[in-house]
C-alpha cells in the first residue's frame, strides 16, 4: 500500500469537503495560532471551507499550576511548600520563553522531576542506602523544577 504525503491528504480533504455540500463533514484542525495560521497561508482553500474558527486562551499561571497539582496528584506526589513556590516561578519563567507548550510544559516538568528522583533513587542505591528510601506508596514531595 502506497503511502500518502501530507499535501495529498490536504487535497482529498479538501475535495471530500467541495463533494460533500449535501451531506457535511465536520473537520476539526488544533494547534497554535501561528502554526495553524501558517498552515491557511500554505493552503489557501482551506481557510473558507471552514466556517468556524475558535481561538482557545493559552492557561494562566494559576491554572497551570492547578494542572500541575492534579498532574502530580494523579501520580501520588503532593507538592511541598518549597515544591509549589519552585512551580509558581517555573511557570511565570516558562511563560516568558519560545515554545511554551502550555500544559505540556508543565507535564514534561513534572516528567524531569520524576526523573531525577528515579536517578536519586539509583544512585542512593549504588552507594548502599537503605532499600526503602523512596520505595514506599504514600505521598512524596518532589523537589525544585528547574527551566
């Protein structure tokens, strides 16, 4: 089976929407505003076959850092103090830098940090620690993210 490229797909997209008057096909592009916008610039007959365009707002800091709770949460981590105040500046120095990837961002921080906890874990373990230092189920508290 052939593989299609991804103009291809545009055009049989595109004719499938032109051919398809009587019986509409909803089609739903996401993705950031300059992506997207780049893509109608690239595509030009896609921008007035679609009749609705909705912008979603980008998360602000406090419900990034909502995100970041119930992300950790869902993991069985509870920030400290000390862990959510590193988060609150992780967040509004993320903001600011290209590529914020809105909650992604914080998902991949949260990622990193159960990380690093796993290469303190290996090399406590390799230095012969007591097995049980971060071995046990309840709530752990992570440590400072970094940017």
């Amino acid at each position: 089976m052939r593989r299609i490229t991804g103009q291809e797909a545009i055009e049989i997209l595109l004719q499938v929407m032109e051919n398809q008057r009587e019986d509409p096909v909803m089609v739903v592009l996401a993705g950031y505003r300059e992506r997207i916008e780049s893509f109608f610039v690239s595509n030009p007959g896609f921008r007035s076959r679609i009749a609705h365009h909705i912008d979603f707002p980008d998360h602000d800091a406090g419900e990034l850092l909502a995100i970041a709770e119930v992300l950790a949460a869902q993991s069985e981590y509870c920030l400290s103090p000390a862990a959510r105040d590193a988060m609150i500046d992780y967040i509004a120095r993320r903001r600011q830098q290209p590529n914020f990837a809105n909650a992604r961002s914080i998902r991949n921080a949260l990622d990193r940090v159960r990380l690093r906890q796993a290469m303190r874990f290996v090399r406590r373990q390799r230095r012969g620690k007591p097995r049980g230092f971060a071995n046990h189920r309840s709530r752990r508290h992570t440590s400072k993210p970094r940017v």
